[in-house]
C-alpha cells in the first residue's frame, strides 16, 4: 500500500507474508475496514496501514469462512514480526 504521511511523504508499506493455506475472500474488505476504523480512531495513516495489514494477515489464515481479527490476534501477529 501507498501512502502519505503528515508531512505529505510518500511512504510504501509493504505487506506481510503469510505462508499457505490461505483464503484471500473478503482480505480487501478487511484491509479498508481496518484502515478506515484505524483513522477515525486517530491513528496517522502510517499507524493505520500497519494496523489493517496486521488485521487483513490474521483474516485470511481463517479458511472457508469471512474472517475477523480481534485485537488480541491483532498485537499476536504484531508480536510474530519484532
């Protein structure tokens, strides 16, 4: 994902491998839900895209079904990339 910073810099975020078995369904919705939810909660948008890609990686390891990330899965896959 591209974005801006504050200060109107390009920043690049990149993605997080997820090894398979994966279900990539609904991983945009989640992506824009989670970026979305992040702004309005008044993360920048750099915190914000962290926050969905972290989301959107423990979504599509939920096979078969329309995944969710609660926030403990959240700061769970957060802890596996530090």
């Amino acid at each position: 994902m591209v974005v801006w910073s504050s200060t109107k810099k390009r920043l690049t975020h990149p993605a997080i491998r997820v090894p398979p078995p994966i279900d990539t369904v609904g991983a945009g919705d989640t992506f824009t839900a989670s970026f979305t939810a992040s702004l309005v909660g008044g993360a920048t948008t750099v915190e914000a895209a962290s926050i969905a890609t972290l989301s959107t990686a423990v979504t599509i390891r939920k096979l078969g079904i329309t995944g969710t990330a609660s926030p403990s899965e959240i700061l769970d896959q957060f802890d596996t990339l530090v």
